[in-house]
C-alpha cells in the first residue's frame, strides 16, 4: 500500500461514483477516508445496486466495493443534533471534505463552504455538481452523456445512439476534482494560502473532455456521427476483423509506415501504392473497401501467428477481449485490490497506477 498521504484525513459525504472515486484515490495512497453515509436511506445508494446473481441480503455490492476500499463508514442522520457534533469533530481534523450535495442541501445541513470554513480554515471542500452552481438538475452520468455530445456520436448508423458501459463521465469528474485538490493542496501547504473551495460539474469534466471531436466541429463544423469503434480522421483504425481461427483483431494505423508494414505481414504489398490507399487522407475517404481487402487477408492467418509478427514490426494491434480475457493477465492481476467487508471478500481494480520514483 502506498504512503504518500499517510498524513491527510479525508471525509467524503458523498456517493455513486464520482465523489467516492476521489476518495478512493486519497485511501489508495495511504488516507484516512472516513465516509459518511445516510443513516436514514441505508448509506450510499449503490449498496443496493447488485447484480441479480448477488447476495440479496450482503449490505454491499460489487458496483459499491468498485470505489470504496480502505475506508471507515459511518452511518449519520445529518439532521441529529448528535450526529452533527460527531461529523463537526471530524471536520475539525480533517484536511478534505469531498462532497456531491443535491441543490440547497449543504446549506439545509449547514455543510456549505462559507459555513464551513469559519469552523475549519484549513479545510479544503471538494465538492462535485451536476450542471454548476446555477442548476439544481438531478445529474447521473447517462444524463451527462447525452447532454454533452458522447451518446450522440457513440454506437453505430443502425444502433442509435448508444451510453457507454462505464459511467465515464463520473470518473473524468472525479479525475478534475483530484487535479483540484492536489493543487489546492500545494498552495495550502507550500504557499501558507489556507483552505478553499474546489468545485467541478459533471457537464464541464464532460465538454472538456470532447478533446477532437469538439475541435472537429468548432474549426470545420463537423459534427460527429456514429461510425461505431472507427475514428473520423483515421484509417484502418477500430474496424475489426477475424482472424482464421474466429478471434476479433482491431487495428489503430497511425501513420504510412505502419500501414505499409501491415500490407507487407499480410502479404498484400499492392495495396501500399494503391491510388486509393496510398495515404491516410485516401484511406479514410475508402475505409470500406480497404477494410474488405484487409479482412480476406487477416481471414488467412491464426491469431497466435499474427500478432507476433505485428508486434515485431511495431503496427499497432490488438485482441479484442472480453473483461474475463483482462483478468487473465498476470498485468490485470496485480491491479486487483481486496478486503473483506462485513464477511464478503470484496475486489476492486486498483485506481492509482502510477509510480514515483526517487
């Protein structure tokens, strides 16, 4: 277990996904993360969100266990007396207060910012909002990819459009929240500026994150269109094709030179100067039929014979796996958190995987 903030105390009151993402972070690297759930409702609501092959009676579930390790759950009534002494002595000792309140009730709890730092200077509030300050929206991360553009242009022509499988836009909030912190953190600590306020939405960690896609479209007016995995300004990049043993490659050719190395591996060296290959601007314009030419000859090769040989010429490749495949790995593996919970042995996929190094 990492150490690095061994000496920072955290209370997070919040839930889901985002704000407990961000407490996770803190724990991982050696935090104590006190988390404050809903006496009143049973704690954090993804308690009860199990897969119809979990315990019906277990207090937790695998979607809860994801973001939640290493941290003491406390189970408080925010409108007792009693129980807002206890949250105020943590309070009074704790470095970061991470926190998703639905519009009006930290003030209604007497948890917003500007009474808060009159009890604790020294604290830094963290808190995570659906739509900002001005709305009071009830924000899920599905209502966040269809407001900012992502399910619009995720999936294909036939599909409609499509969510992705993991709430990404609560984990890319959670990550400018963590950003946030750490620099308020430094600036507390290293500049003597004391506490502050650090504030995110899920719609701007959203919009912020259309990276191209959003460039596309302010600079050429290109509005993304669903092309399923492929990329609109790259190609062969996502389609996917069989190999001869029935097993899904996907290719991501960035460059002519790797392209012209997977012509010669699969032994289609034509296609190199073919008028309508010969370049990425081309290729994109003929993807279609580039991607027939590709399949016939992929369709000739077994998975265990090709991808050596595209990994030995560098061209960038892969086996699409399923999340079972993943685990497989001994590099998954080694990812893998555990800790027993009210007598589940609860795993969770390691959050903080970078190293530093002295």
């Amino acid at each position: 277990m990492k150490q690095e903030f061994k000496h920072l105390k955290v209370v997070e009151i919040a839930s889901v996904l985002a704000g407990p993402s961000v407490g996770l972070f803190f724990a991982e690297l050696g935090a104590q993360v006190t988390k404050v759930e809903n006496k009143k409702s049973g704690g954090d609501v993804t308690r009860s969100w199990k897969l119809p092959t979990e315990n019906k009676k277990a207090s937790i579930s695998a979607y809860y266990a994801a973001v939640n390790w290493r941290k003491k759950s406390v189970f408080m009534d925010l409108t007792d007396a009693s129980d807002q002494r206890q949250l105020n002595e943590l309070l009074l000792a704790a470095d970061i207060l991470i926190v998703n309140f639905k519009a009006g009730d930290a003030e209604k709890f007497n948890l917003d910012y500007e009474t808060l730092k009159t009890l604790s200077p020294n604290l830094i509030y963290a808190e995570i909002t659906g739509f900002g300050h001005e709305s009071d929206r009830v924000a899920y991360d599905l209502i966040l990819q269809a407001e900012s553009g992502f399910m619009s242009m995720n999936g294909t022509a036939g599909s409609g459009p499509v969510k992705m499988p993991v709430a990404l836009i609560d984990l890319l909030a959670g990550h400018q929240l963590k950003a946030g912190i750490l620099t308020a953190l430094y600036q507390r600590d290293a500049a003597q500026k004391g506490g502050c306020l650090v504030s995110v939405s899920l719609f701007d960690s959203a919009v912020a994150s259309l990276a191209n896609q959003a460039s596309n479209w302010l600079m050429e007016g290109h509005i993304p269109q669903r092309i399923g995995s492929k990329h609109p300004n790259i190609a062969p990049y996502g389609e996917f094709f069989m190999t001869k043993d029935n097993r899904s490659i996907t290719f991501a050719i960035g460059s002519d030179k790797q392209f012209t190395s997977l012509c010669n591996i699969l032994k289609i060296p034509d296609l190199i100067d073919h008028p309508a290959f010969e370049n990425n601007a081309v290729r994109v314009v003929n993807r279609l039929s580039l991607a027939s030419y590709l399949q016939d000859a992929v369709g000739q090769f077994e998975l265990a014979t090709l991808l050596p040989l595209l990994e030995g010429k560098f061209v960038p490749v892969a086996q699409i796996k399923n999340v079972k495949e993943v685990f497989e790995r001994d590099s998954a593996k080694k990812l893998i958190l555990e800790e027993e919970v009210d007598g589940i042995n609860t795993k969770r996929v390691q959050t903080v995987v970078f190293n530093i190094k002295r």
